[in-house]
C-alpha cells in the first residue's frame, strides 16, 4: 500500500510478518506454541509476541537509545526467546 493512502499513518499495517514464518525458534519447534500452532506459518498465539516485539522496536528507533524493559509473566519469558530467535528482522 502506498504511504499516501488515508491509514498509512497506521504504521502496524507495514509491520513485516517475516518475524513470524521465518523466525528460527518456531521453525525448529523450540517456542512454547502447540504441535498445532507450530504447523502454521503464521501462528495466532505468537501474534501477541509479533505485536510487543514491532511496537518496542519503533520505540527504539524513536527515542534513539536503549529501553528499559520489564517483562511480568506466570511463564519462562518467552518475549525475551522471541525478541531473541527475530534476529535483525
């Protein structure tokens, strides 16, 4: 879509999906997703690490240094793996 159109202001609909199908660690099947979820190029349940992971990285390229990042879950830090496994995506 042309960055003239009326939502490319809506930088999410820009956001690459490569993080996603490409990503090593959900190739390999090491991410914490079902046998199922991992079948799919695209998992749903990973699109809340796709989301977190784009909005940081625009935070970065904004503010023009490093964030302070405090991830509170009930789990292993799967956010970390993924931000890890992404790469220079």
């Amino acid at each position: 879509m042309p960055r003239n159109q009326p939502y490319s202001k809506f930088s999410p609909l820009f956001w690459d999906t490569e993080c996603l199908s490409q990503n090593p660690a959900i190739v390999a099947g090491e991410f914490p997703l079902s046998t199922k979820a991992l079948s799919r190029a695209y998992p749903t349940r990973a699109l809340r690490y796709w989301f977190i992971y784009h909005f940081l990285r625009q935070e970065f390229q904004q503010l023009s240094r490093p964030l302070s990042i405090c991830e509170v879950g009930i789990d292993t830090g799967q956010m970390l793996q993924f931000m890890q496994s992404v790469g220079d995506h």
